[in-house]
C-alpha cells in the first residue's frame, strides 16, 4: 500500500516553464489538496478537491492550476514559473466523514532559476 | 474562515527541559485537530489528533495535547525533551462540515531546538 506518492521528487525549472506535479493515493480518498511550505511560514493551502471533477481555491493559489480527472490523482500545473514559485510541494489526500486525518505525500522541492 | 495560530516561532531548550508549544484556532463549528512533527530533511509524520471524547490525546514519542473548547485551543506537551526531538511542528485544524468541505489548515510551525 503506497498511500501518497508524488512526483517527481525534484526539479529545477528556468523562469517561465511549465511542468506538472502528480500525486497519486490508492486509498480511495475523496479529498486531496495541495500545500506549498516555505520557511516560516508553514504550510500554504494552494488548491484543493472534494471529489473527481472538482476543484476549488486554497490560500495562495495565483500561478497555479489543477485537476481532478481521476479520483485517484490530483495534479498540480505551473504554467509559467516564477522564482516566487521555489518552494517545497506537499499533497495530501484524506477521506470523506466526520473523524478522518490527512495523509501526505514525501514532497516534491522545486527550484525556479 | 478557519485559521490558525502558533505563537512560538523559535524555541531552544535542553534535554529534559519540559515542553510547551501553543496553538490557538479560529472556527466557529466542529473541528478535528492535529499536531504535525518534521524532522530536518523529512516529510510530516502525524504525532497526534483529537477528532472528539477526551479533551486530553496522547500520541507517538511521549507527546500530549489538551483540547480546551472555551479557549479555542490544542496545546502541545512533552514532560521531558530528548535531543532527538529537535524539529518543526505543525499545529493543523480540519473544519467538520459532516461530509462536506474539509480544509485542512495550518499553523506556521514552531522550530524546537533541544540542546544535549
């Protein structure tokens, strides 16, 4: 059993690329989020989704979209990144009803050049 | 809206020293709390939770937390601290819509240095 897997694990990208970031849980979870954690200041909620085809804002999400086409998969895109971008990336997935705790990914450091 | 508070940014304390990290959370429904440890170079590890019952949890490593309702807060304890204990820690609130949206929101964490 995997749980949350993200991928890749690193990246470096030149100001203005774009890449796509995977989280793929296999624990039937309706939720899953992603989070980006900068020194300081915790850890940020960027986008998150209650279910396949939904997805709604999180604290910080300028600069980033996602999608939910599979229910088992959250992906997280940049489509021109900023060096405001570095930082490191965490997903999470958790399930729907009343006492439930979210279980993360091992994070994704991406450097923005 | 929910947020999250964590009033100690940085603390240093020896080994054995007690331990007291705060957290305070603003939401006006039921809430599930957490407590989160990242050791340097690692990813969140779950130290402990309260989803409901007894206001006082104890979780891995001989940590505790107290839910105090009134007070809107879930206080982080350790009777003695190892040097082993040296990380960040995440305070986290899960809003319970019962079923509905849950937003799992995070405090800014607190650096624990413990010196041997």
């Amino acid at each position: 059993n995997a749980g949350v897997t993200q991928t890749p694990k690193f990246r470096v990208l030149k100001t203005g690329q774009s890449m796509t970031l995977l989280c793929a849980q296999d624990m039937n979870h309706e939720y899953m989020y992603w989070y980006r954690q900068d020194p300081g200041m915790g850890l940020r909620l960027i986008h998150y989704s209650v279910g396949e085809g939904t997805t709604a804002k999180g604290e910080v999400p300028d600069g980033y979209n996602v999608s939910r086409l599979k229910k088992q998969n959250f992906l997280l895109g940049l489509e021109s990144a900023a060096p405001s971008q570095t930082s490191v990336y965490f997903c999470a997935s958790t399930s729907r009803g009343v006492n439930t705790e979210a279980f993360f990914g091992q994070g994704t450091r991406l450097t923005v050049v | 809206a929910q947020s999250v508070s964590q009033h100690n940014h940085h603390v240093i304390l020896s080994e054995a020293a007690s331990l007291e990290l705060g957290c305070n959370y603003s939401y006006g429904g039921t809430v599930n709390l957490f407590w989160y440890v990242q050791y340097p170079g690692q990813h969140l590890q779950l130290l402990l939770k309260y989803f409901s019952g007894d206001p006082l949890v104890k979780g891995i490593k001989g940590f505790e937390a107290e839910f105090i309702k009134s007070k809107f807060s879930f206080n982080l304890r350790k009777p003695s601290v190892q040097w082993s204990d040296t990380a960040e820690y995440f305070c986290a609130v899960m809003g319970n819509y019962g079923g509905a949206t849950n937003k799992l929101i995070f405090g800014t964490g607190t650096l624990l240095a413990v010196q041997p």
